[in-house]
C-alpha cells in the first residue's frame, strides 16, 4: 500500500520470470507511467489469486497492465482504480470468481495509503468470495485479501508472538485479546494482554 513510481508497476514489475500472487491487497499505488499495482511485460507468467487490488492510479491502468506475457486472475475483487483497472487485456470480471465492487477496507481515511486499515468490513463483498473448497481459519469460505484464507491468522511482524487479527470489522477488545490477538502487529509493546 502506498507505494510510488516514475514507470513500472509501483507495487510489482515483472519481467523476466513468473509471479504468483496469493491472498495479497494492493492499494493505494501510484505510478506515472504503465500500471500502478502490476505491470507485468516480456514472456512472464503472473498469476493473481485471491487478492484486493484497489484505489491504484496509473497512467494506462491502476490495476493491471499486461505488456506481453501471461496474465492469470482468479477468485479477486480489482475495483475502482485509476484510469481503469486492466490495460491490453480482457476484464476478467464475472469469470473465475472475479468481481469487481468496493472491497470496503475498514479505514481509508489517512492520506498515505501505507496507514490503512486493510481488514475488510464486515459488508464487504470479498468477505466468504473466495473458492468454495477453501477456509478461513474458523471454517467459514475463503475471504479476499491478506486477512483471507489458510494462514490468516498467523501474521505476527512485530514478532511479540501475538497473531495479528485477521476477521472482518474493528479490533474487538472483549474477546480478540481471549483469543491471543494482537490489534497492533507493528507495535511490540501492544500485545493480547497488554491492550491498544
């Protein structure tokens, strides 16, 4: 999130192998020339599955820019990003579990994109839109996202050993810290049993 180019793609350029991008969200890019979340060009393959890509801002595309190469996208909500989400490629929205509506991140208020709250609103469309046959930690279907699939529940980056939260809508205070849930993952010092 919030990242910032002159050319390229601003959060991935690929050009010389394959990319696979796996329950990742991309927002709030920017780039003055190609696409701003992924310009992928040359004989590359770039797979997207089970991602958010929204509120980028390029100069052919905000989302997706195919320059040559293949381009894979499965099960992931790419919605209103600047001047169109895809560019030299055919929208797959409506197919392979695509969609393309507001993915309702829960905080978008700061200026710099790079301090969004990603989790997903509870009336989030990418909320259960993933694959059928995969979970989310507590059983239910696959949210979109980096707070969606197997493993969400296990993004410690402050290494305090408390996961952050991973479900839908704000920290809950009452039974997130029962659960050992960090509402903070890059605060050391906020922790499960210590609090926000």
């Amino acid at each position: 999130a919030g990242n910032a180019a002159v050319r390229g793609g601003a959060a991935m350029v690929e050009d010389t192998a394959e990319l696979t991008a796996t329950q990742c969200t991309l927002v709030g890019n920017r780039v003055d020339n190609n696409a701003a979340a992924i310009h992928a060009y040359g004989g590359v393959t770039v797979q997207l599955d089970h991602c958010v890509v929204a509120h980028n801002t390029g100069a052919l595309a905000g989302a997706l820019h195919q320059d040559g190469g293949t381009v894979t996208v499965s099960h992931c909500d790419v919605w209103g990003n600047t001047p169109a989400d895809y560019a030299n490629m055919l929208d797959p929205t409506g197919v392979d579990g695509n969609l393309s509506a507001d993915p309702l991140l829960l905080d978008r208020t700061p200026a710099d994109a790079s301090l969004w709250d990603l989790h997903l609103d509870p009336a989030s469309p990418a909320v259960d839109a993933g694959d059928l046959l995969q979970f989310d930690p507590d059983g239910s279907r696959r949210d979109l996202g980096a707070f969606g699939g197997p493993g969400a529940d296990l993004w410690d980056l402050d290494g305090d050993g408390d996961p952050l939260w991973w479900q839908p809508g704000p920290y809950d205070p009452v039974s997130y810290p029962a659960a050992g849930w960090d509402c903070d993952d890059l605060d050391p010092t906020a922790t499960s049993t210590q609090g926000c």
